[in-house]
C-alpha cells in the first residue's frame, strides 16, 4: 500500500556491496520470493489470483506464483470460508465467531468509524484493522470485510493498484484460516471474477 518495491531495495544493497568490492552478477540481484512461509496454500493460491490480476490489469511486476512452505495442519486445507454479509446480519453464532479473529477492513484507519456507521453490524467487534495498518503482521486466523463490495471499477489506475495492493495484504496475513465476508452481488462478480481469471 505504501508503494514499496523491492527493487527499489535490491538495487539499494547491490550498490552498497559493489562499493565494498563484491561481484554480484546482474541477474543475482532480482530477488522474488517463489515460498510463501506463513499462509496456508488455499490462501496463497487466492494470493496468487490477486497477484494475477495485478499482473494483467493493473502492469505490476509480479514474476510468478507462490508456493506454500507452510504445513498441513487441517482436513478441510481446501477451503476458504465465504460468508455473506446478510446471512452474517441474522447469524449470532457466525458473528460470536468473527470475535476471535482480526477483521480487516478495505478503508484507511482513518475511516474506519464511517466506515462501521455504513456497516452497523462492525460495532460490535474491536477487533478492526485496516489492511494499511496490517501490513507486515500475520495472524492464525482473519476475516476480511467487504473488499469487493468497496471496489469501484470506474477507479483509475493508481485507484486500483492501491486496492489490489491493500487487498494482497488482507489476504496475505491469515496463516490458517481465511473469511471472506462480502455481498452477494460481490461474490458472484469481484470474487468470481477475480479467481477465475486466475484458474483459467
């Protein structure tokens, strides 16, 4: 979210080294990660349909997918959890159950507090977080809350890498357990959309 690039980096070490005297090749220097060391592989493989997108749409340079080094700790390693916000509204055993994990927001801090009077049903929980103020941490288990239906397609450019960016993070700091709570209408046309580009 911040812009940051690892290039900008790679390139800065690479310097400080060849004023040192060491020979480092050209291509030693381009450094992307192939292992994803925290999440699990669903949730990397809904990484790498964001990083897809990123790729295509949006001129990122993204170099390849990521592979899991995390271990298999559950039967269901195959699923990632999407519920509806509506359905969430009506359900106090799902909502009991979003208390115990962090809930990522697609709003800066900032507007977390508008964002709660536009979603009643985030009063409850103080366990909010913006994926800006998320990044570099990782948690056992996140819930991410309405990406899809805060996307706007009539963004521009700059508009959408700073999303993309922010929705990379968000899913990128669940370890084990990844909830997705959006509309209907977002599942059925960002969610779908986004992951079937991705598989085809």
């Amino acid at each position: 979210p911040t812009g940051f690039k690892t290039s900008v980096l790679t390139s800065m070490i690479h310097n400080e080294l060849s004023d040192l005297g060491y020979k480092i090749k050209g291509d030693d220097i381009d450094f992307t990660p192939k292992y994803n060391y925290r999440s699990s592989q669903t949730i990397v493989n809904l990484a790498n349909a964001v990083q897809y997108y990123r790729k295509t749409k949006l001129e990122a340079d993204v170099k390849s997918p990521q592979k899991s080094k995390r271990p298999t700790f559950y039967k269901n390693k195959n699923l990632n959890v999407f519920v509806e916000i509506d359905k969430l509204k009506e359900d106090a055993s799902l909502q009991s159950k979003l208390e115990h994990k962090t809930i990522i927001l697609p709003v800066n801090n900032d507007f977390i507090e508008t964002y709660k009077i536009e979603n009643p049903i985030l009063n409850k929980y103080n366990n909010l977080i913006s994926a800006v103020d998320a990044k570099g941490i990782d948690f056992k288990e996140v819930a991410i809350f309405g990406f899809g239906k805060n996307y706007n397609e009539s963004w521009g450019l700059y508009e959408k890498r700073f999303f993309f960016n922010k929705l990379y993070v968000a899913v990128t700091r669940a370890q084990a357990e990844l909830v997705i709570i959006d509309s209907l209408e977002a599942k059925n046309t960002f969610w779908k959309n986004l992951v079937d580009k991705y598989l085809n």
